[in-house]
C-alpha cells in the first residue's frame, strides 16, 4: 500500500513538521477509535443496537494527526461516513461519537440521520459542517467555506480568519464525482486556502481506484492541474504521515492556496459491517494487515519513545473508557417520535421568539436585519420586475456586508437577464462576481458560505440548469432537520425561468413543484414587481433556504410593471393577494398565469376572484379556503404540468377542507405533461391562454 513519499510544494514545506506531534495523545485517540469499532462490530451491530456501521480501521492515523493540526477556531472540515477518527481528534467526546451510531437522544442528529455522518459546530474551535450520505458532495461546501474566509478577512476585515483553512475528507472513489472536480475548480481559479485530504485505500466499496481515475493514482494525474500544489506519501507509517499532513496543512496556512493530500491507507475491514469483501484476493487482505496503521505505531514507538508498559496501559484504559463511554450512551433514552416533524424551519416559542439553529446564516450571531415594513412607499413611477429585483438587490448589498451575489455571467455582463447589471462596478468583485460554469459548485459553494456565517444570494440562469445542483439544494434544505436545528444554511437562489417569447425544452420550464417538494426551502413565484421587491427582501432577511422563482415573460412585462414600492417595503411569505374579488367562483393561480386569469376574469363575465399565491411554500391554505367556501366553485391555474404539479396539493387540501361547500368538481388548467414547446405557433397551444382560461371559467361556472 506504500506510495512514495513525493510531493510538488515548494521548497520548505517538505520538511517534518515543526513540532511532533503529541504520540501520547495520538496513541490515545487511536485506540479509542479501535475500540469503538471492536465493540460495535463485535456487540452492537449483531444485537442491532448500530444498523449501519463503517469501520475507520486503517484510516485512523492519518485522520486524527489530520485533526491535531486543526486548531485554529475558524478552521472547518467537511467529512464522510468514515471519519470518526478526526471527528475524536477535533474533540469529540466518547459518549457523543458512540450515541450517534445508536442512534440515540441528543446525538448528532438525534436519531434522524444515520449514526456516521457527523457535524460539530464550531463552539470556539474548528467546525465539522452536516456530513452527508452522497459520495462527492462534500467537496464544495468545504471550497464555500475556504472562499468565506478570504471573504471575512479582505471584505469584512476580520483579521482573525489570516491563518484559517477549510479541509475536505474523501476516498479514493470520491475522486471520480462532480463535485471533487468543482472543488477543485474553485480553489485552484480563485485560490482558496482548501486542503484536499484523499485518503486512498484502493477501493471503492469493491470497485479498484483504477476504475475511478486513471492508473488508480489521482495526484500523480493532478501534478499538472495549474494552481494545486501536490503532496502524497504513506498513511499508514506515523512518521511519513506526520511530516506529510503537518506540511500540507502548513503550506495551506502559509500561501492561502489550495493543496491535494493523497495518503495510502489500508482498509481493514469491508466498506460498511455487512461487506464481506469476497472481492479481495487473499494476497491483497495479508498485505493491508501488514500495513495496519496501529501495528505500525507500536513499532515506532517503543521502546524509543514509549515504554512497553506506557503502551500496553493507555490501550486498556482507551478500552475501559470506551466501554463505559457506550455503557454511557446505550442509557440515552431513544430519540422521542413526538417530536419528528420539528426544525423542518425555523420554529417559535409561545412568546414569539425564534429558536435559532446554532451556526449558519446571520441570526445565530446576532445581526438584526434593519427596519422593514408591509406598507408600500409607492414612487410615481413604474419600473418592470427586472428593474425592482435589480434595485432590491442593489439596496440591500448596502444595507448587509455579509450578502454576495454570484452565478455564471452575473458580474460585468450583469446577468443573461440583466438583474445584476452594475452590482459588479457599484460594490466590487469581492461581492458581486462570476462563477465557474457549475450548478453544483454555485450551490454547494453557498451552503459553505452560509455556514461560516454570510449571505450567499446565488442565481441559477435558467430552471433546467438546476438540475445539476440537485443533490446540494436537497442537502441544504433538509440540513436544520436532519441536525435537529445544530445547523442551516440560509441562503435565497434566484432563479429565472418559463415561457418567454417562445420556448424550450432547456430554457423554459418552470417545475416549481420540485422545490416545494424539497425539504426545508421556501418557494416565492411573484408575478409583479412591487411583489418581487417584497417577497425578495423578505427571503434575503429570513432564516431559510429560499427559491426565488423570476418568470422570464414578466422580467420587461408591461402588465407586471408596478412603482418601486420602497427600500423598506417587505412581503410576508405565506401570505396570498386577491387580485379581484368575485362571488361565484375562485381562481388560484401564482406567476406568469396571474395576468392571463386576471384578464379572463374580466371577460368571462363570471364574478371570479382571483386568488394570486405569491408563495407555495408556505402557502396560504386559509385565504384560499376562505374564498372557495364563498364562491363554492375552484379552478386551479398554473403553467407546469398537470400530472403532481402544485395545483394537484391545492386541489387535494381543498377536497379535504373544504368538501361539503363545493357545488361543482375542482378543476386544473394547465400545460399537458410535455416539456415547453420552442416554436411559439406550438408554445401558445399549450399554455393556459386568456382565452382557454375565459372558457375553463365560463364552464365551471355553468355547472
């Protein structure tokens, strides 16, 4: 398993660390490390008191010198599911690294998420930011957080943030996901302090690291790769591995740029409790438990540095601790059902006041947003959406140092849309700026911005395009749940999309519904521009995730044009507009349709009211039900598709709630289930026009 001990840093930083590090110490953590996986191999998982277990045996060493070097309280690390051992070294007590395996009250995630994708937050030392279960997707909220400190010590003039690194865990098979090659396109363009830690034990569950890059041997692929300073040696051997990790992490401090730490380890047990590792010849097997780490350790140790007796006395007290440590934790009461459904969003006691996660966004460290308010401050002239997002975002960029906007193309050319033309020149590349040409980078970067404490406002150019940041936006919404409100990560995606003067499959969707669908985001659709002014300060001074929907066809859209309506002006979320009122039958309807309902209202010659949602998530169940209990009669609106679109969930609340004051069936005007069509002769065909919605009234309202 041993590589050579090379490495491409300058001269200096090749060298043996400084100082030695604690062996005492190490021996210590490493043998706890060992005795956690002993007993829930031997004990725990075979009485399935631990349902999944992922043994570190063999990756242990290198992690926990790894984690000695993270003493700088800005520091951060992102993890995966075999990383226990660092998660000791950065101070994680016993009980707490065995409760979450058990799945037990109070752990990591209190039982919510499984047991080995562990988080810490900072608490006046290095954070572990919420580990997740995808393999790759740790990389960019490690490359945010490293982008976030340059941000806190050149912007903000946090002097304190000088020496802070971001560190990202991940195997060799990692090495082969998107979200490796975006981190490291972020780090090596802009220069990030970020440590890329690969450690390397050949395998991908059963699939050889030859599979996953080139000859198996991902630096020696990367020694070419502009900006990225290499260092690569032998996990395994404590010396080797010493010298390596304290050179990396000192190059990382020194230079503020970005290295690759690849360290062969062995992996002495299968990927997870359940693998039998059948796959493995035998010659393969004797050879990585002849490259065990703890064996390696003893031998460099004593009796130069540690005595026999030194030895064989800290492992039986790591033992004794340990097992009274899981004795500790298996007397945790199990994780109480009542309460599975909180920390979805931020929750508030009797008396109105927030309860805050701990790290993530501005409210945890105590930044008020400034002064709002619901009344409009009308300015006599009218400005289309495009201008009130640009004026929104202009004021508030003001208002909050710790706000950036970015996103592909966002900076001189000020947008492919033109909402943030002039941000750029009016408050500098440090604030407004471009992105590389990554979804995932651009999102997953946001989650670690907004978890050292700012305010990422991303903007994904069109709809489609966000398919790539799927995995992130998912993380990022259910993170306050599956942390139990330990952390969140607010932050307000802008995100054009629909029907424009024609359109596409790529260009025109809008799909809304897939967000309203995801965990833990708000979802605003405004259809004018004093609402966007509103539903947009609101987000930026909320504490969710939020999508903020910008339909292209009301961007210039005269109808949509509206007064500036103030830099104070905000609109609750949750909160919908009755566009018109009527008396036999309501419309519920949100973005592009709003107009098109409104003017078929006025022609039907029907009494409708027009209900304009403004938000889906939350929405508001009870103006809508108020109305429909009035008119008796409901058509449902909106331009994505018919099959699961939100107008199913209205429809569905409104059968439920509201069943025995309908007089005729609900009823959906919608696109067909088919992607938009570019040629607008087609386009038109499909979406709900003035007129077919005209007819979809006048029919109902006959019934």
């Amino acid at each position: 398993m041993a590589a050579p001990a090379t490495s491409s840093a300058p001269a200096g930083y090749e060298d043996a660390p400084a100082s030695q590090p604690d062996w005492h110490r190490v021996t210590r953590l490493l043998r706890h490390s060992r005795a956690l996986d002993d007993l829930e191999e031997t004990r725990l998982l075979p009485a399935r008191e631990v349902l999944y277990q992922f043994s570190a045996r063999g990756h242990d060493l290198a992690q926990i010198l790894l984690g000695l070097q993270l003493t700088d309280p800005h520091d951060a690390v992102t993890v995966y599911y075999r990383s226990r051992p660092i998660m000791l070294a950065l101070g994680v007590d016993l009980e707490e690294a065995a409760a979450g395996p058990l799945a037990r009250a109070g752990s990591f995630s209190d039982g919510r998420d499984i047991g080995v994708v562990f988080n810490k937050p900072a608490r006046g030392a290095a954070t572990v930011l919420p580990a997740c279960g995808g393999v790759g997707a740790q990389y960019t909220p490690a490359a945010g957080w490293a982008q976030a400190i340059g941000y806190h010590r050149d912007v903000l003039g946090e002097a304190a943030y000088g020496r802070s690194i971001a560190v990202v865990l991940g195997g060799d098979g990692s090495v082969a996901t998107g979200g490796f090659w975006s981190a490291l396109t972020l780090a090596t363009t802009l220069k990030l302090p970020l440590l890329i830690y690969i450690e390397d034990n050949g395998f991908g569950i059963s699939v050889s690291s030859r599979m996953q890059t080139p000859g198996g041997n991902i630096a020696a692929n990367l020694r070419s790769f502009a900006g990225l300073t290499i260092f690569e040696g032998d996990g395994a051997d404590p010396q080797e591995a010493a010298e390596r990790i304290g050179a990396a992490v000192g190059f990382v401090r020194e230079q503020r740029a970005p290295a690759l730490l690849r360290l062969t380890v062995p992996r002495l047990n299968g990927h997870s409790g359940q693998d039998t590792q059948t796959y493995k010849t035998p010659e393969i097997i004797a050879g990585e438990r002849a490259s065990d780490p703890l064996r390696r350790l003893e031998r460099y140790l004593v009796p130069q540095r540690m005595s026999e007796r030194e030895w064989r006395e800290i492992g039986e007290s790591a033992e004794r601790e340990v097992e009274q440590a899981v004795e500790r934790a298996l007397m945790r009461p199990r994780p109480d059902p009542s309460g599975i459904t909180r920390h979805v969003f931020t929750e508030f006691d009797a008396a109105g006041r927030a309860q805050l996660q701990e790290q993530g966004g501005l409210a945890p460290l105590g930044i008020a947003a400034p002064r709002s308010s619901s009344v409009a401050h009308p300015e006599p002239t009218r400005i289309n959406m495009l201008t009130a997002i640009r004026r929104t975002l202009d004021a508030e960029l003001t208002a909050n140092p710790r706000m950036m906007v970015f996103g592909e193309d966002v900076g001189p050319k000020g947008g492919v849309h033109g909402a943030t033309l002039g941000l750029q020149e009016k408050h500098g590349v440090g604030r407004v700026f471009d992105t590389s040409l990554s979804e995932e980078g651009i999102i997953g970067r946001a989650v670690g911005m907004a978890l050292a404490g700012l305010l990422p406002v991303p903007e994904i150019q069109f709809r489609k395009y966000a398919d790539p940041a799927t995995e992130q936006m998912n993380d990022c919404g259910t993170m306050r749940w599956r942390t139990a409100n330990r952390f969140a990560a607010p932050m307000v995606v802008r995100m054009p999309g629909g029907f424009f003067k024609c359109g596409d499959p790529w260009h025109s969707q809008t799909n809304e519904v897939a967000w309203v669908h995801g965990i833990g985001w708000q979802v605003a659709v405004p259809s004018n521009a004093e609402d966007a002014v509103g539903l947009l300060r609101a987000a930026l001074r909320g504490n969710e995730p939020t999508l903020f929907f910008e339909h292209r066809a009301l961007l210039d859209g005269a109808w949509a044009r509206r007064p500036y309506p103030g830099d104070e002006y905000l609109v609750p979320f949750g909160k919908a507009h009755c566009v018109c009122e009527g008396s036999e039958l309501t419309v519920v309807t949100w973005g592009a349709m709003v107009e098109r309902c409104e003017r078929a209202a006025q022609v039907s010659g029907v009494l409708a009211e027009v209900l304009d949602l403004r938000t889906l998530a939350p929405w508001d169940r009870e103006t809508v039900l108020t109305s429909v209990r009035k008119t008796r009669r409901c058509l449902i609106v909106h331009e994505d598709n018919l099959t699961a679109g939100f107008g199913a969930e209205v429809a569905a609340v409104l059968a439920r709630e509201a069943f025995f004051s309908l007089e005729a069936p609900i009823e959906r005007l919608t696109m067909p289930d088919i992607p938009s069509p570019h040629a607008p002769v087609l386009l038109e065909a499909v979406v709900p026009s003035v007129e077919s919605i005209t007819r979809a009234i006048r029919a109902l309202a006959s019934v």
